[in-house]
C-alpha cells in the first residue's frame, strides 16, 4: 500500500472519530446511529494509522506530500 494521506489528514480523520467515540459514549448518539457512528471512527482511526484510504485510491486523490 502506497501512502496517500498527508499530516493534515490524519489529524482531522484522528480528531473527528474521537468526537464520535465520545458522542456515543455521553448518550447523544445512540442506536443505529450510534453503531454506524463507531464504525466511521473506527474506519477513521484506522486509515489515519496506516495512512492509507482505499477511497482515496479510486478517485486518484493523494494527500501525501510530493517526495524527492
């Protein structure tokens, strides 16, 4: 897997599954919802670690910065 994720990305990514992971654990997002909402963060954290995103990869975006 080619790298396709840049600092910046990673951070929001890491930033926004934990806003999640905390809305479901303080009640506001609860049933379905909430079960759809830890499966975003989870997929989040994940590709934030590997920075990897398959989407990405399909329609050719890479946040990556350019190597020399």
């Amino acid at each position: 897997m080619k790298k396709n994720m840049g600092s910046t990305d990673k951070i929001v990514r890491l930033i926004v599954a934990a806003v999640l992971v905390i809305l479901f654990y303080t009640g506001k997002l609860t049933g379905t919802l909430g079960i759809i909402a830890l499966a975003v963060a989870g997929i989040f954290a994940l590709t934030s670690l590997v920075s990897f995103c398959p989407l990405y990869s399909i329609f050719g975006i890479n946040t990556c910065p350019a190597k020399k």
